[in-house]
C-alpha cells in the first residue's frame, strides 16, 4: 500500500512550468533561459533522470533546422560533434521484384558527406536528453523528475496558474506559474482539457525496435559498383550514417544507426495498405517483413537475440485547433501540440520552430509586454507551417512503390525544405514575420504551391506506367539542389529577405510548372490511353495548375533546368555537372 505525503505549505512560485521534460520541454527550458536567465523555471518529467542512453522515443534522427537548433541555437555544437552521429543526409531505396539484393536497387542520396554548416544527425535520445537535463540544472532550471502533473488549473486574468504535482513515491507538490508550457508528450494535458484535439486525414502507423548491434547496411553487398557510388574518401560518406529508408506500396522502413552501436529499425504503413495487426508484434513485424523485405528480414535474424525493446504507435499524425494564447498564458511544444509523419524526420524541426516563438512570447510577457496580438500571429505561424508540411504525407503513402514518380516527389520535398521552412529558420524569419509584410502574400503562394504540387504527383502517380530510372540519383547532381541547401546558411542582410525568399518561392513554382509540363509532354504521346488522357484534360483545364507551366515557360530562358530530376535518366546531352 503506498504512502501519500501532503505538503501543507504555500505553493513554489515560478515564472514559468513546462510539463515535460523530453527533447521539446527541456530544449525549450534552456532557450528561455538563455534568453531571458533571471526567468525562474520549473520542468516536471514523469521519468526519472537520467534516463537510459538510448531512450527508444520517435525522434532519432534529424534535419538541417533541428541540426541548427541543437549545434547553433542552444550551444550544444560540442555535444552532437562527439556524443551523437553526424548524418549522411536522407537515403531511399525503392523495391524491385524481389528486395534480395540491395546493389539492384534504384538508390537516392549523396555521394559525399554535405558542407558542414548544413549537417544534421543521428541522435541517441537518452543520451541527448540527459545532457539537455544537466545543462538545464546548470543554467539555474529546477528540473523535477519522477514527477507528473495531477492537475493544472488554467485561472484567468492575471492570476497564476496552478499545478498539483505528485511524485513517484507518493510525495505532493503544489505550485503556481505566470506562464505555463505544455511538453507532456501525446498525453497532451492542456489540448485535452480545453478540447483542442484535432483530427487529419493523414492515417499511417509504426512499429520499430531496437537491436543491440550496429547493422551496416554498406556490408549488405560485395557489388563494386555500388560501393562506387559513394566517395568514400571524403570524410563520414559511409551509407551507414544515412537515415536509410526501404522504400515499397505504402509503406517504408527506416533504419537509423545510433551513438551507442544499437540500430533502430521502424516500419511505417498506410493503415490501410498494411494493417497494423500484421506487425504489432515482434514475430509478426518478422513475417512482414519476410514477405516486404526479406534481405532486411534476414539480417536482423542473425542479431534478434540481441533485441531491447520494441514498440507501436497507431494513427500517429494529428493536429490541433490552437497550440498558444498570450491571454490565456499558455503554449504547447513538440508533440503536445501536432505531429507531422517520421518520413523527413520533421519532429525536432517543429520543436524548433514552436520553440523560438514561445521563447520570444514567454520573455516578452514577463518583461511586462502584452503579447496577445503576437500569440495570435505565431499561433497562425504554427498551425500553417503544419498544414502545410501535411501536405507532403496525407494521401502519399501509395506512391512509395512507383519509384519514378516517389523520387521526383522526393527531389520536390526536399528542394521546398530548403528553399521554404528551412531559410526561413537559418534567417530567424519565423519570429518576426510581422515586420516583413511582403512575406504573408509570398508565403501564401508558397502553401499554394506545395498544395498544387502533391495533388498532381498523386494524380501523375493514378496514370503513370514507368519504371525506369537510374539505379542512383544524387541530390547534387542538380544544381538547385546545391544550391538551395548551401543557400540557407548565406548571411543575408534583413532588407534582401523579402526578395530572396520570393526568388525561392518563384523557383518552386518554375520547377512545379517544369514538372507539370513535362509529364503533360508524356501523357500526349499516347492518345490512345483513355485513362492518361482524361487526366490530361483535366490538368489542361486548371488554371492555377496552367499558371505555374506559364512561370516556368517565362523564367527558363534566363534560369534553365533540366528535366532530369523528372526524368531520372541522365542523357549526354544533359550532364549532370548542368541539372538546373
């Protein structure tokens, strides 16, 4: 029988209680701090600290913003460098007939390790939020683990919030808060008090697990060609750090290596391509992917006595109707609020981008300034990087088996990560989108764009029937690629910003009108195609979609791009050193 202990004592008073103490609550504690480092804080983490290194959370591999966050936002440059895994970028593999042989499988990535500036990496998240929770304590955070929130009380005006605590052993706590922040995780504690769930229409599930030895997928083949891909005389080029994706008909699996000589290895489905009954245990994740990817299924046999956990997640993606209020003196963070999809490892970049603009309220507020007007803004900011970034998944699932149409699809994404959220992040644009005015309008086209551009991929997937492509496309074969990638660091001055992110935004409509007209091109070579030709009809009668073919016919002259990231067939007369 447990023992309760109650504290008969006035409250702590804090400026601020986060509730959460994972990546999202404790990369926030620290940002405010630094910000603003008289700001007395309070993180209260269910799990006790520290925890083990390789805490097996969704979340272990990163992106450009999410590297940035960590290495340059918050100071941890030292801690990624050594204690976690450099990334070798996002690499997919599509299936063949068999998925037997990974050398005969069509590949996508680098060839060499990418400039440093715009690196990211593989993380073991234990081992990064128990250094997230030292540095917290360090900077003067009072950080409860072993304790959960039992209920918060959301009072008006004014008048400090309060939170009754209790911890593992049965010990009580109360406390007060000018400002509360909610980093609970899926347990979403303000969402679900204030009725604030939202549904998507993105359904998808995941079950991965974790195996206590470093699986190489570079040793999967001898084939000398495919090793030849990679430059492996430029340093950390080793197919090995890629976040590694096995790509087939809804569904992809990830394998992702960790600091700690573990590998983690996920596969995620259409819900209802590949319900999630044939894999929501171990043996039966075994058989799936026996039958889905059976090299894959092979290697991990030889090591499954060397299994740590293994884990499910159903309907993962959801949204939210409000994720601020500076009335109200509350903000969610990370999953609390919204999650996306893993595909692009997005969580730590929403993390981010929440992060810095709670940081520039919370600081703003309690410097005595009214915040509501901005809450509302940075709301907006959110919830439509959110439904904008959805885009990129909901619907998309079934294009993973058609390689051509899912690497141009790719190429499309990434170019739009980096040409979008990702130089707005790199120029700390988000938190001050009120003093560009042009960029409301231009950040509408761009949303417009990412829109017209899934809608038709999905479309040309309905209709298309080829398959060939080169068995290996690299990102920097194209110079846009490069370009727009290396282009997030440039250090410009705040009056280009609005010109160079429209120059951005009117590149991605040129290459969304590139793409459509070049498969419309394709589709008219066979009148006899009932089916292409319906479809083809109705892309010749949108105008919005006939709008971006007229951007790319007027700037091609003065900025040609090649076809090839369309095509994925490299043509003499198109050498690669030229894509775009």
């Amino acid at each position: 029988m447990s023992v309760t202990h109650t504290v008969d004592r006035q409250p702590d008073v804090y400026d601020v209680v986060i509730m959460g103490g994972g990546k999202a609550g404790l990369t926030l504690a620290i940002q405010v701090k630094q910000a603003r480092p008289d700001t007395s804080i309070l993180v209260v983490e269910r799990e006790k600290h520290p925890v083990p290194e390789a805490a097996h959370k969704v979340g272990e591999s990163t992106v450009e913003i999410g590297g940035r966050y960590l290495r340059n936002v918050l100071g941890f440059e030292e801690h990624m460098e050594h204690d976690q895994l450099k990334k070798f970028g996002i690499r997919m593999f599509f299936s063949d007939e068999t998925n037997d042989d990974i050398a005969k499988r069509p590949e996508i990535g680098h060839s060499a390790f990418p400039p440093h500036k715009v690196i990211s990496y593989q993380i073991d998240r234990g081992r990064l939020e128990n250094a997230l929770g030292e540095k917290a304590k360090e900077l003067g955070v009072t950080f409860l683990s072993g304790w959960k929130t039992e209920e918060l009380e959301l009072r008006p005006d004014q008048e400090p919030h309060r939170l009754h605590l209790v911890g593992e052993d049965g010990a009580e706590r109360r406390v007060e808060a000018r400002w509360v922040t909610d980093a609970s995780g899926r347990s979403s504690v303000i969402k679900r008090q204030l009725g604030l769930a939202r549904t998507v229409g993105h359904r998808a599930n995941a079950v991965w697990f974790r195996i206590g030895h470093p699986i190489d997928i570079d040793k999967w083949s001898d084939s000398a060609d495919w090793h030849g891909r990679i430059e492996k005389d430029v340093p950390y080029s080793d197919r090995e750090l890629s976040t590694n994706h096995l790509m087939g008909p809804g569904y992809w699996v990830w394998l992702i290596r960790l600091a700690s000589d573990a590998i983690s290895i996920g596969i995620v489905t259409d819900a209802d391509m590949h319900p999630i009954s044939t894999m929501n245990r171990f043996d039966k994740a075994m058989e799936w992917l026996r039958a889905n990817e059976p090299e894959c299924a092979r290697v991990v046999e030889e090591h499954r006595d060397e299994l740590q956990d293994f884990r499910t997640l159903r309907n993962y993606s959801y949204g939210c109707e409000q994720v601020m209020s500076g009335s109200g003196r509350w903000a969610m963070t990370g999953e609390a609020g919204v999650f996306l999809d893993p595909l692009y490892s997005p969580g730590l970049d929403m993390i981010a981008i929440s992060n810095g603009l709670i940081t520039d309220l919370v600081t703003r507020f309690l410097d005595g300034e009214d915040v509501e007007e901005r809450a509302a803004n940075h709301n907006r900011t959110v919830l439509k990087v959110f439904k904008d970034w959805l885009n990129l998944f909901e619907n998309q699932y079934p294009l993973m088996g058609n390689t051509r149409v899912m690497m141009t699809k790719i190429i499309w994404d990434t170019t739009r990560y980096w040409a979008g959220p990702g130089w707005l992040y790199f120029h700390d644009v988000f938190r001050r989108l009120a003093e560009f005015p042009r960029l409301e309008a231009d950040l509408a086209r761009f949303h417009e764009t990412t829109k017209l551009a899934q809608d038709f991929l999905r479309d040309w997937h309905g209709v298309d029937g080829s398959s060939e492509t080169d068995k290996f496309v690299r990102y920097y074969d194209l110079n846009f690629m490069r370009r727009l990638h290396v282009g997030m660091t440039e250090n410009n001055e705040d009056g280009e910003l609005e010109e160079k992110f429209a120059a951005n935004v009117r590149f991605m409509q040129q290459l969304t009108g590139q793409l459509v007209s070049t498969v419309m091109e394709e589709c008219r070579a066979k009148p006899a195609d009932e089916a292409v030709q319906q479809q083809l009809k109705l892309w010749e009668s949108d105008a919005a979609l006939m709008n971006l073919v007229k951007v790319y016919e007027e700037d091609s002259p003065e900025n040609p791009v090649i076809d090839l990231w369309i095509t994925l067939r490299k043509r003499a007369e198109q050498p690669a050193q030229l894509a775009g």
